[in-house]
C-alpha cells in the first residue's frame, strides 16, 4: 500500500509591516519580508517507495509535451560562472522538517563542480539554518554586484513552496513564494515571492541565468521569465512535490541531477564529439525528469537560444 505522509498546509501570519496590495512597484522595500494573505504552505511529500523506478531512459518525454532540448547547441559562457544553491530540511520547530532536501543541495554542489566546472568559490552554498531571507538576498546582491554580461549564475532551491496573495507588485491573483528557514517553532515562517525574486534580479548584469526549483507549486515561478534564461521547475504551480529515501533526493532533483547528468542518462545528443563522456545540457536533463517523475509535471520556461550547457 503507498503511504504517504501528511500533507499540511498551513495558514501563516508573516511577521513584515502590511503594505496594500495595489501599492506601486517602485514604492515597495524588496529588501524585507512582504505581507501576505491566505497564505499556504506546501509540504513536500515524503514517500517510502518510487511510482516508478526510471522506467524511461534517454530523456525522451511523453507525447502531451514537446522536448525541450533542440540538439542544437548555444552559445557557450565566455566568462565566469556563478551559483546560489540552498537546501533546507531542518526548519524551525520539526513539524515543518523534511529529509532530502540538504542533500538535493550538495549533489547540486557537486555536479556543478565536479561535471560542469565551477569553481567552488564562485558558488554560495546555503543548507538549513543559513538559508535565511537575509542571507538570500545578500548572496543575490553579492553576485548582482561582481558578474559580467559574460558571465553564468545557476540559482537553485530545494524546500517548502508556498501560495498566497501578497504585496509584490504584480498583477497575480495568487503568487508563489519559496519557504526560507528563518522563524519559529509556533509556525511563523518567513518567505521570498516570486515577484520579490523578480525584482531582486532585475537589471542583472547577466542575461544567462538558470533557475531551478524543487519545491511544492514552483510551476508558478515562472514570473523570472526573461530573454537568456531558463527556469526549471518540478511541479506544477498547484501540485506537490515528492522526496523518498529510495531516492535519497527529491524526485525532481534525483532525476534531473543525479540520473540524468551524472549517470549520463540524458544525454540524448553528443555535443563534443565523444560519445563515451556526457554532456548533458540543461534541457535534456529536465526532458529526462519529465519523462520519469510520477505524480508531478515538471515544467520548464526557456527563453535561452537553442540549449545550454552549463
């Protein structure tokens, strides 16, 4: 029998001075916690067996879905490349807690190391309790102030994902937000929404920029959306997502990271001419994860020409 354990979703009150909601855009501090009502938290689900255990190989995903790697190269990074990486599985209190998602954060680490190449200093690692909004922000700003227009960021979470109507300064009538682990054990729990991500990057050095999101509802934080980008999400914008110790991982993350790059099983199309190491681009990772996950639908918001390889 699947079992699966409690979906909660919990109501929150968010610890920021209220702003109303039709208040202008360049009137509103991004820099601090917005207010937010009917806000729900979405608590990855955590499984004890796997839907289906890499049934599909080769990053092919089902026909309701066009693929969305092209086989065809794009321009490769000229300069640095970046990266912000946060994992928190520890929130405050242990109602909240999951399992996985610390260490979906270092196989992330280390994949962007040890298979694309980025210097570790060049990237941010943020796990559990320094995965605050805080210091969030300030890597953002830290990489907003050091990156060229040649250079790469890779900003990725794994966590709680969150709705709700808040005070960002767009036009949704229900917003997406990531869950950080600032707050306390009675459930005030901190959050960055998609339109404060949005602001945070704008006006970015860098054009080439690559989001992923392994969180609950992430398939709305499509707001990021801009010319160079790709956003990867593991979900849809009103589903959960899942995470299991067959895994190790959350499943998004196992499939699109562990599998699909580092076992190479993505790797549909040899861009380097050697056939025996992958080189597996952004979306022939995510067609991998689509055409594997169960009981989420991830999407993908790609906006960079033709494919990129990190």
């Amino acid at each position: 029998m699947k079992k699966f354990s409690a979906i909660l979703l919990i109501t929150i009150v968010l610890l920021s001075v209220p702003l109303a909601f039709s208040q202008p855009r360049h009137k509103i501090d991004f820099s601090k916690p917005l207010y937010a009502e009917d806000v729900h938290i979405g608590k990855k689900i955590t499984v004890d067996y796997i839907p289906r255990a890499a049934a599909r190989r080769g990053g092919k995903p089902s026909s309701t879905t066009s693929p969305a790697a092209t086989g065809i190269l794009g321009e490769p990074v000229a300069g640095e490349k970046y990266a912000i990486v946060i994992g928190i599985a520890d929130y405050p209190g242990t109602s909240n807690d999951l399992q996985y998602t610390d260490d979906d954060a270092l196989l992330v680490y280390d994949t962007l190391v040890n298979v694309y190449g980025f210097k570790p200093e060049n990237i941010i690692l943020l796990i559990n309790m320094s995965a605050s909004f805080d210091n969030i922000y300030n890597a953002i700003m830290t990489l907003k102030s050091k990156v060229t227009a040649d250079d790469e960021v890779v900003f990725y979470f794994s966590g709680h994902g969150s709705t709700g109507r808040a005070a960002d300064g767009d036009n949704e009538v229900i917003d997406e937000a990531i869950v950080v682990h600032d707050g306390n054990p009675d459930g005030q729990i901190l959050l960055i929404w998609d339109g404060q991500l949005k602001a945070w990057f704008e006006d970015f050095p860098t054009s080439r920029v690559i989001f992923i999101f392994d969180s609950c509802y992430s398939g709305g934080m499509t707001d990021l959306a801009a010319d160079g980008r790709i956003i990867a999400m593991a979900s849809g914008e009103r589903e959960f997502s899942l995470e299991s110790a067959e895994w190790g991982h959350g499943q998004f993350t196992y499939y699109f990271f562990l599998e699909g790059i580092n076992l190479g099983y993505a790797d549909v199309y040899d861009h380097d001419g050697d056939p025996t190491t992958p080189d597996v681009t952004v979306e022939e990772a995510f067609d991998y994860a689509y055409a594997n996950c169960e009981q989420q639908t991830p999407v993908i918001a790609d906006l960079f020409t033709n494919d990129l390889l990190p």
